[in-house]
C-alpha cells in the first residue's frame, strides 16, 4: 500500500489527529465562505423558498376574493 | 529479520505501520461515501446550483 509505511517515521498521536484536523478546517472554511458570500444558503435556511411557494398560491388566489 | 519486523523511530514495525495505515484509509474511504451521499442529498433537496 502507497505511503503504508508511513506510520514507523510519523507517530499517530501526532499524524492522525493532523490529518483529521485538516480535513475538518478545509471542510469548515468552505461552509462557512458559502454561508457567508451566498445569498440562497441563508434563505433557505430561513425557509425562504417554502414561503415563496406557499405565498404564490395566496397572491393568485387573491383577485379571485374581489 | 525481515523487512515486516522493522522498528522504525516511531517504535512500530513496518506491518504495524502498514495495518494503521490500511484502517486510516478505510475510514477515509467511509468519510468519502457519507460526504458525497450528503452532497448528492443537499444537490436534490437544496437550491445549491440550480
């Protein structure tokens, strides 16, 4: 197996909690840059597009009442 | 001695590094799964790139 003996030079104390660190910050950082440079993730968050579709229908419906 | 039985500065021998690295991969590997069957969840379910 490719870089299996990796482990008799790195210790994994150190290599795997490292190795999981980064995958966890990389993840992280590019959900966080989508929260915060979008618009969609917070309104869907908010349940924007459930309003949206739940307001179409009342709209439409409305000069039918008059 | 074969090259299984060698003591690296670590203290673990190359087969032990070698089973170490075999389950960091595996769960790699599941990590990997459950992320793209998230991403494939959040694609059909969310407004993400449509």
């Amino acid at each position: 197996m490719i870089y299996g003996k990796m482990w008799t030079v790195v210790r994994p104390q150190v290599g795997i909690p490292m190795f999981i660190a980064g995958v966890a910050i990389a993840s992280f950082s590019v959900h966080l840059a989508l929260t915060l440079n979008t618009t969609w993730v917070k309104n869907f968050l908010n349940g924007g597009a459930a309003k949206v579709a739940v307001a179409a229908p009342a709209a439409a419906a409305e000069p039918a009442k008059k | 001695m074969s090259d299984h039985d060698k003591v690296g500065p670590t203290g673990l021998t190359v087969a032990e590094s070698e089973e170490i690295h075999r389950n960091l991969v595996q769960g790699t590997q599941i990590f990997g799964m459950i992320a793209a069957l998230a991403h494939l969840l959040a694609f059909i379910y969310s407004p993400w790139l449509k």
